[in-house]
C-alpha cells in the first residue's frame, strides 16, 4: 500500500486544531440558538430573545477565531498569487456559486410546485411572508450573488468573507514577509 505524500510535509499543530474544534462546537451552538432570535416565539416571549442574544454573543468569537486560524496557517504565502488563487479560490467558488444559485432558484421552484409564498419564509427566516415566485426575480438575485448576499444566502456569508481574505492574502502577505515584528506588533 502506497500512502501520498502530498500531505506528510504539513506538520500538525495540536493546539489549532483543539482550537479549531472549539470553534466548530461555538459554531453549532450559535446555529442552535438562532431560532430564539427569529423564531416567532422570539417574537412573543422576550426571555426567548434575550437568552438567545446570550449565548449567541458568547459564541460569536468563533467567527474571528477561523479567521486567525487561516491567518497563522496560510500567512505568509509561499506560492505565487496565480498558485494560490488557483488552489484557494476554486476550491470554495464552484460550491458557493452552486449553492447560491440553488438558494436563490428555491422560490421559484416552490412557485412551480404551487406552494404558498409563506413556504419561503418557513425556510429563510429573513424572507418575507410574500417573497416573489417569479423567475425573473430569482434571475435578479443570481445576477447580484458577485458583489451582495440577499435573504436567501445569508447562510453563505461566511463564504464571501473568505473569498475576500483570500483575495487579500497574497498582498498582505508581502507585507508580513518584509515587515519587522515590531511593526507587525503595532499593526496588531
């Protein structure tokens, strides 16, 4: 049996990915208390509301920690900007452009199927009760998902995060090459 070496000349480091565990776990518990935000029962009960912003601002660090986690692990960038892009962007761009489709085509699709626009809003939380069937709004949407997210891609802000830092990465990096750790540390 023949084992790739494509990966054996990444060390592991131990205590980024305890880290980077943590972080899911806060992930998932924050997904797990949204609904006592939005959830109609956040509307009538304010203790729903209120624990809910609790916990949920109490999870929210995991967000900047995957964001310093990319950061210590791809920084500084050790191919070229074409390499990089390459391996990074195309890697995270055809799902996220899929799924942003397939999002933006579901209220059409239920339109096709002949179910109430109210479905829409039992989907999307931040979709209104009257969301449009029509394919030409769905189109609209697809034609925006380059530059914004809208109701139906808010799970997918994340992903347009990413893409920026990606973008970013390379130039950046030639900074943090060139830069004397007293001026990183001014920077930070």
């Amino acid at each position: 049996m023949q084992i790739s070496n494509a990966h054996v000349d990444q060390q592991r480091i131990a205590w980024v990915d305890v880290l980077r565990f943590i972080a899911i776990f806060m992930v998932i518990a924050i997904h797990c208390s949204d609904p006592f935000n939005v959830s109609a029962e956040a509307g009538s009960n304010p203790d729903f509301n209120y624990w809910g912003s609790i916990y949920g601002a109490a999870l929210r660090a995991c967000v900047p920690i995957f964001v310093m986690i990319t950061g210590l692990l791809l920084l500084p960038v050790k191919m070229s900007m074409g390499e990089f892009y390459k391996k990074r962007l195309l890697r995270i761009t055809v799902p996220f452009l899929l799924w942003s489709v397939l999002y933006n085509l579901f209220p059409w699709i239920t339109g096709l199927l002949g179910l109430p626009p109210t479905i829409i809003s039992n989907v999307f939380a931040y979709a209104a009760k009257d969301s449009s069937q029509s394919l030409a709004s769905a189109l609209v949407q697809i034609s925006l998902i380059p530059i914004k997210f809208n109701v139906y891609t808010v799970p997918m802000w994340y992903i347009y995060m990413l893409i920026g830092l990606y973008l970013y990465m390379p130039f950046f990096s030639a900074w943090v090459e060139k830069s004397t750790s007293g001026q990183q540390k001014v920077f930070l």
